[in-house]
C-alpha cells in the first residue's frame, strides 16, 4: 500500500538528514544523545514501516 512506502520513505529522508549532521555533533553533549535516541527511534520506524509494506497490511 501507498501509505506504508510514504511513512518508510519518509523514516528514509528523516534517517539521511541525520547522518549526514553526526559529523558535527560533539559526543558527550546533550545533542549527541538526542541524535543518539533519535537514530534508534527512526531505526525501529524503518524496520516497522518495511515490514508493513513488504507485508502490504491495509489498516482500513
């Protein structure tokens, strides 16, 4: 379904962005622990979203 390739490509562009700005966080600061959760977060919503896809589950 449509809905689920949108929610994963958006985790995709969200996951992107945020690799691309590990570079200039400092480790130990509050910023790097935010991106640190953020980057988990994101990882569960991309496997969550491509399992659903992959599976083409319609929720309504």
């Amino acid at each position: 379904m449509w809905l689920w390739r949108f929610i994963f490509s958006a985790f995709t562009v969200l996951m992107v962005l945020l690799l691309f700005s590990a570079p200039y966080v400092t480790p130990g600061t509050a910023s790097y622990y935010v991106s640190v959760l953020s980057s988990g977060l994101i990882l569960v919503g991309l496997v969550a979203s491509g399992v659903l896809a992959a599976v083409d589950w319609d929720p309504f």
